[in-house]
C-alpha cells in the first residue's frame, strides 16, 4: 500500500476518533497504535511506551506545567483585580481609557500568567462589570476581555510557543522575543479600537448615561495602587532577565517563576497555608496533565506518521503542487483556521508541524516568523466558535451577558486580529526584529 | 448488571480514596521540581556548584506527577475532546457513544500500562541508567509511568462500567 493510501486512511481514522468524542490524547494514541499493529514491525509496539517516555521526558516540554503554576499562582490570588484597579486609575483621564486599562492589564497578566482562559477570568470578573456599570455595551466588555486574554499565548512565557519551538526545533528564546513585537502591535490595535468604541458609544448616549460622567482620581490614590502591583511586574522582568540575561535555562527560568510567584503571593496577599496552596497546585496538575497527555500521544501520533512516511509525502505532495510562496502561506494559515473550529492550539501544532513546516522552509519562510502568525491566528480560534474557550469563560464570568452579544462583541477583535497577521507578514520584522537586535541574526 | 454496577461503585469509591493520596503525592512533587530548578539557578551562579543532576531530578518529578495524577483528571474528566456530536443523538445512542469512547480509552490505555511495566522491568533487570553523568536508574520514572497509566486503567474500568450498567443518565458529564 502507498504510504498516500496509508496517509488517507490514517486521516480519515484520526477525524472519525476525534469526532466520535474520545479525549484527544487517548484519539492520538489509540489511532497510533493501530496503525503501529497494522502497518509496522511488531517490536514498534514493544517500544511504544518507551518512544512516549522519551519524547515527554524533555526538560523544555516538563517546562510546561511549571509555567502552569506560575500562572495558577497569580491567576488565583488578587492580582488580576488590583493589576485591573491600578490601570483602571492611571488611565481613568484618557478617553476610552476604561478599555485601554483592560487591555493593558489584559497584555500584563497574560505575560505574568501565561494563560489565556486565566487571563479572561481575573481581569474580566473585575473589568466586565466596571465597564458594564460605566456604561458600556455588554457585547463591547466581554469582547475586549476575550481578545485581550488571547494575548497570554503569544506574549512569553507562551506554552504555544514552547510546543512550536520543540516542533519546529528553533530557539525558544528568540520565539518568545518575535512574540514581543506583534504583542505589542495587538494591545495598540485593540487599544485604539477601545477609544473609536468609546467615542461611537458616548455619541450615541442618552443624558444621565454614566458614560458621560469623568472619573478623576488623585494623584495619592494613584500612587496608593502601586505597591500592590509593582512586586508582580518586578517578577516580569526578573524572569525575563533571568531567561535572556543567561542566568537560567527556560525550564529553570520555569521553576524559579513558579517559586517567585507562591512566595509573592505568600508576601503580598498571605496566601501561604496549605489550604491556599493546594487549589493551586491541583488546578495546576489538572491542566498540565491533560495537556501533557495529548503532547505525549501527538508526539506518538508524529512518530507513527512519520514513520510510514505519511508526513513526508504529504509535504512532498504539497512542494510538489509549487504553488507561490504567498498562496502556500495563505493555505496553510486557512487550514490553522480551520482546524482551530475543533482543536486547541497544543494539538494544531503536534499534528501539523511535520506536515507543513518542510514546505514552508523550501519556500524559504523564517520558521520563527512563522510561528508568530500561526501563534496569531490560533489565538482567534480561542475567541471564535464553536470552541472559541474564551468566550465560554467570559459566559461563565458575566452569565447575564447573552452569548449572541459575546460573539458580535469578538468579531471586530478577529477581525483586527487577521489584519495584524497581514501586518506582519508584510512587515517581518515586526516579529523578527526583536530577537535579531537581541540575539544576533540567525545562523541558517 | 446490579452486580456490575455495584461493583463499579465500589471501585470507583476506592479509587477516588487512591486518587487523593496520589495528588497530594502530585503536589509535592511539582514543588519539588520547582524548588530544584530554582536552586539549580541559585548554586551555579552563587554558590558556583556544578548542576549535573537538577534537570533530571525535577524531569522524575515532573514525569511522576503526570502519569500519578491520570487517573485523578479522568475521574474528573478533565481530557478534553471534541464534543461536536454531543447532544445530537438520542440518549440511548449518547449513552452507547459514552460507553464505547470509555472502552475504547480503557483498551488503550490497559495496553500502555502492559507495556509500561515491561519497560519498568526491563530497566530494572538490565539496570539501564540515563546517559548523563549523574546517571540515575531509569526503572523509577518508568514505574512512576506504569503505576500511573495502570490507576488511570483502573478508572476507566470504573468509568465503563458504570455507563454500560444501569447508571441514569443524568449521572452524565456534562
């Protein structure tokens, strides 16, 4: 049989497990080790459990559920509403600056979490009803918490990026630096269709409406903010620095940041006893075991795929079509699109990236580059349906919000969202910059 | 069927006792690989001490942590799939959907546990080390593996069982 034969099977066996509802990871594995009894040697299925130690036991994979705790740690203690209370009163003067705040301490938490759904939750549960009671639509508020959550996987330290640099086998510092850049480029999009909804809405207010009304705060309430905030920008930038300073590995950098937040939250909110600590560390291995899982199964699934040359002949396939470079890229963005309807981004990029990444180095594409505008367009499927996780949270967070206003609320946000990934891929350097001016230009 | 379901409840019961002290074996673990990393970082900088087994140490701890907690997520049924079908079907056919994706998962995963604790034996009998210099036993991380993927086995059991009994539907996940 040609391994376009095995390939079309394999596909079509993968879709019928995932769809019928298996768990991901048990779907990977089960479609693995079938095609392993069927298709290869048997002592491939002896080595099973071995190839799964091997590829899960990497110290930059195990990472992963250390960046967990990090972000666990800070997502569950008060840090979310006083980062949102402290933006919310150095920007109460701007117009907007209500949404303007909540994308900041969205783009802020996300970096110190790292997390997309805690994103959501921490500053959405504070920022949703302020805006709602100064206001503003519905829709608007839980849209603007659901994109600015999207940031936690492209600002670093990212689990998505991790994944793709163990994938695509580049550097995952400069991953984490070409996230900096288009981050950036995302918060000041998102900021400034903040104050064009501002304006629109104020216009449209009707006398008495609390959107006429300006808040001033005093400079000693600005400054009273601080100190409660501060300490976890500190731990920010010390584990930046403690990263691209070369003082720690990543999976150090990992441990040191899980450390640094308990004792922050330890020290700033007294959340020390063991029945603090313990929701934290089980909603940590909650996480990072399901996620773990299916990295562990999709590097199996990888393993197999590649082995019948599967992968191989589908990307040989698709050279083979030479299609121009900019079509490729377009069709291969489509298809992350796509499988985003179903999948979360750890599975999108286990599963595709021995299938569309050759391709794209034949076409002479910037792998890290790449990685960016695929992280980008992931991130709109954490806020578009059916799975769009965000809007879910942000449903769970503000219930009396109708999910029909959550997803009008999103779309301007997908929209802005596309329109950087264009930006991007028509100005690279706003991904490769960073890392380039940091870290040398890449050795190819 | 009574019997069956019984059964299944009782095994459940037990296990959910087992899961409880695995996850706090979990947390400990996960701390203890947070603080050796960190003090990785700490004793080559400051203390300029060689760090040839940190990395390793909290990968055991890391590794440990996965495979012992399985069985806690599938209790809770925290391995996300895709639901695109759910709710379409009536519920005699949901229930038969539910039952065949748990067995399916119980086959799986009883077979991963079959291999794991060969691997484990293997490594034990042959004493494979890892590569590094520190070279620890590698029959550790592999038994912490097979323990786990077995408890996680077991909750399947449970979990199948207890959907293709007499359990009522709205004991369903949702």
């Amino acid at each position: 049989m040609s391994a376009t034969t095995i390939g079309l099977i394999f596909g079509a066996a993968t879709l019928m497990a995932m769809f019928s509802g298996l768990p991901i990871a048990y779907a990977l594995g089960a479609v693995a080790l079938l095609f392993m009894y069927f298709f290869m040697p048997a002592s491939a299925l002896d080595t099973v459990t071995q190839n799964v130690y091997e590829e899960m036991a990497s110290v930059t994979l195990l990472s992963i559920p250390l960046f967990i705790l990090k972000g666990a740690a800070i997502g569950k203690s008060r840090a979310g509403q006083d980062l949102y209370a402290a933006m919310h009163v150095w920007m109460g003067r701007i117009p907007g600056g209500l949404g303007i705040a909540n994308v900041f301490a969205c783009a802020l938490f996300a970096a110190m979490a790292g997390s997309s759904p805690a994103t959501c939750s921490a500053i959405g549960s504070a920022g949703i009803p302020e805006m709602r009671k100064r206001g503003y639509s519905p829709g608007f508020a839980a849209g603007i918490i659901a994109a600015g959550g999207t940031l936690g996987i492209l600002l670093p330290p990212s689990i998505t990026m991790i994944l793709y640099a163990v994938a695509s086998e580049q550097s995952l510092g400069r991953l984490f630096l070409a996230g900096i850049g288009p981050g950036i480029l995302l918060v000041a999009m998102f900021a400034s269709y903040a104050v064009f909804r501002y304006r629109k809405e104020r216009s449209c207010a009707s006398a008495g409406s609390p959107l006429l009304s300006i808040e001033t705060f005093s400079v000693r309430e600005k400054f009273e903010m601080l100190p409660r905030v501060l300490p976890f920008v500190i731990l920010l930038i010390g584990v930046m620095v403690a990263l691209y300073g070369g003082y720690a590995t990543p999976s150090e950098t990992a441990g040191l940041g899980a450390v640094l937040a308990l004792t922050l939250i330890a020290v700033v909110y007294g959340m020390w006893r063991p029945r603090d600590v313990s929701p934290i560390l089980a909603s940590t291995i909650k996480e990072s075991t399901m996620l773990m899982f299916i990295i562990g199964m999709s590097l199996l699934f990888s393993y197999v795929m590649s082995y019948l040359h599967i992968s191989q002949a589908v990307a040989q396939g698709i050279v083979e079509l030479q299609l121009s470079r900019w079509f490729l890229l377009a069709a291969i963005l489509l298809l992350v699109v796509a499988l985003g309807f179903f999948l979360p981004p750890v599975s999108i990029i286990l599963m595709t990236a021995p299938i569309i990444l050759p391709p794209l180095k034949a076409a002479g594409f910037d792998l890290i580059w790449f990685g960016v505008l695929m992280t980008i367009v992931m991130e709109t499927g954490l806020i578009h349906p059916p799975v769009g996780l965000n809007i879910f949270v942000i449903k769970n967070i503000a219930p009396d919000i109708m999910l029909k206003d959550i997803i009008w609320g999103v779309l301007p946000f997908v929209i802005l969202m596309l329109l950087a990934v264009v930006l991007i891929a028509l100005m690279p350097s706003i991904a490769t910059g960073l890392p380039n001016l940091l870290m040398g230009l890449p050795t190819r | 069927m009574h019997a069956l379901h019984l059964f299944a409840l009782k095994l459940n019961r037990s296990l959910a006792k087992l899961h409880g002290m695995l996850l706090a074996l979990g947390m400990l673990s996960l701390l203890a690989a947070a603080v050796v990393l960190t003090y990785s970082v700490f004793a080559r900088y400051f203390f300029k001490l060689t760090t040839d087994w940190q990395d390793e140490a909290a990968v055991f701890c890391l590794v440990g942590t996965t495979f012992l907690c399985a069985g806690q997520v599938q209790m809770l049924r925290g391995h996300i799939g895709i639901e695109a079908i759910k709710g379409l079907l009536p519920v005699r056919l949901e229930q038969a959907r539910y039952f065949l994706i748990d067995l399916t998962a119980l086959v799986f995963c009883s077979f991963f546990a079959w291999k794991s604790w060969t691997l484990c034996h293997e490594a034990w009998a042959e004493n494979y080390t890892t590569s590094s210099s520190w070279g620890p036993p590698l029959w550790i991380p592999y038994a912490l593996m097979a323990m786990g993927v077995s408890v996680l086995a077991l909750q399947l059991l449970a979990q199948t069982l207890m959907f293709g009994g007499v359990v009522p539907s709205k004991d369903h996940p949702k």
